[in-house]
C-alpha cells in the first residue's frame, strides 16, 4: 500500500547499492566526499562528513529493506551500516527524520522492530503500480475489508467463503489468475508482511485459525477508506448505519490524530479537565 515512488526508490537505494564489483565504496552526501564505513571507528564521536555518511546509509537501507514489507530491527540496520555504540541513535533520529520530511514515510517502532509506511496520498497521475503489485493490493484490501466489517476478527472458513461467493476462488481450487495462490497469500506473505495476524480461535470448539489486521494494515489504511467503499457497494448507504464499524473508525481516527500531535492532544486533555 505504498507508492511506486517507494518502489523506485528502493530499486535505486537498496541496501546493497552502495558497493558493487568495480566500484568505490566511497559516497557523495551533499556533494561531500565521506570516509568509508571501514575507516570510521564506531567508539569515537562522529565528525560531521561521518555522521552525514551514516544517515545517508541508513536512510537508503530503510527504502532498501520496505520493498520486502517486512518488519526490520534496529541491530539489523546497525550491523548493515556498520555503525554502533553511542554514535547509532543520533544516526537512526536523523534518518527517521529525513524520511518523514523529505519522502513522507512515517517509521515506527514497534516491540523493538521498526515498520515504514507512506502517508502521502497516491493521487498523482503519472504514477501507476505494477499489475502484479496492484493486484495484491486489491485482494488485500478485499480482505481487510471483510475482517473489519466482521466485527475486526473472522475465522479462516469464513474468509474464504466470501472470496468464493465473489468468484476469486472455487470449492476446489484457492488459486485465482489474477491473484495468484490465494491461500498461500493468506497464510504467508500477508502475514509476514504484518498485514494479516493469524491466531489460534478464542473459541475452544474449533481449531480453525482467526484472522485480524496487522500492525502494517493499522498504520496503512485508513478504516473510513473500507467504510466509504463498502457504502459504495450498499448503493450509497451512509457509513454510521453500521454503528459498531463506524465507533470504532472514530476511535481509530482519535488515535492517530494523538500519534500524529500528541502535544496538542495533551493540552486539549488539561484544558478539558480545567473546564470542568
């Protein structure tokens, strides 16, 4: 659910640009040539042109690694980059810093590993996804959309019969020609990607798996973009008919509205106790 922009980004930046066979390993950062990571000692302070070198780095490793959708650690960035010690978190809060203001990705920290994602809204013509990339995207959303309007959780028997009563799959097959294996997605790249979660049912009567949103999807898509599409579906019919749905879509919106200006959100709080 990121742009292409991310895309060709991460096809230019990958981890591994940086050195190939037949090449320098030095860098430019703001037409600057740096030192390579191996003559920068990881127990000094970093000059200027080092730390500059460092983010640059890490910012490319972070497009690098979004490609895969999955969850990255920060000794994993660190290892990568060959930056430790006191010197990596200054390294890590500039980057993060750089690839909210100069790309518009939000990164956040998550039980220790970090999720990238793309708030800018994809409304600009020119840019198109691949069929492959678009195609996943529709049957996520499709199944996103289920599990949310099924109360946030659905069993795995349920989500498949919504798929075969759209004819994206059959009785007899979960692979699609559009999509792919079906199931395979579901239990796999969905999931590992933190799109899915995949439990064990909290009812004791049946071993069959639940499905919920991941971390990715909570961050991705907005819930009002699943209700507005399955009004549009229901021929228009107004989204807070769904009351259940349509509560936990403000309570959503509220959070991220804190995530985003958590001061103001604190103030608001203070100014309402005040008032009372």
């Amino acid at each position: 659910m990121s742009s292409q922009r991310s895309q060709k980004r991460a096809a230019k930046a990958g981890p591994s640009s940086s050195q190939r066979p037949g090449t320098s390993s030095q860098f430019i950062v703001e037409d600057e040539e740096v030192l390579p990571a191996s003559q920068i000692s990881p127990n000094k302070n970093l000059t200027n042109q080092e730390h500059a070198h460092h983010v640059s780095n890490v910012v490319k490793y972070i497009l690098g690694a979004d490609h895969s959708k999955i969850p990255i650690t920060k000794s994993a960035i660190s290892k990568a980059v060959d930056c430790h010690n006191k010197n990596f978190k200054s390294v890590i809060d500039q980057a993060i810093k750089i690839l909210k203001d100069t790309f518009g990705y939000e990164v956040t920290d998550v039980d220790g590993k970090l999720f990238i994602y793309n708030r800018l809204k994809n409304d600009i013509p020119h840019i198109e996804y691949d069929e492959d990339v678009a195609n996943r995207h529709v049957l996520l959303f499709i199944i996103l959309s289920h599990i949310y309007m099924s109360g946030d959780r659905c069993s795995q028997g349920s989500l498949i019969h919504f798929l075969i009563r759209l004819g994206i799959i059959t009785d007899e097959s979960s692979r699609s020609e559009i999509f792919g294996n079906i199931l395979e997605l579901m239990t796999g790249d969905f999931v590992k990607e933190k799109y899915l979660h995949l439990e064990k049912s909290e009812n004791l009567d049946t071993d069959e798996p639940e499905y919920s949103w991941g971390m990715r999807a909570e961050l991705e898509l907005p819930r009002r973009t699943v209700m507005e599409f399955v009004s549009m579906m229901y021929r228009g019919r107004n989204i807070d008919s769904w009351s259940q749905q349509f509560e936990k879509m403000l309570q959503s919106e509220g959070r991220l509205r804190e995530r985003a200006n958590p001061r103001a959100t604190q103030n608001g709080r203070v100014e309402h106790m005040e008032q009372q």
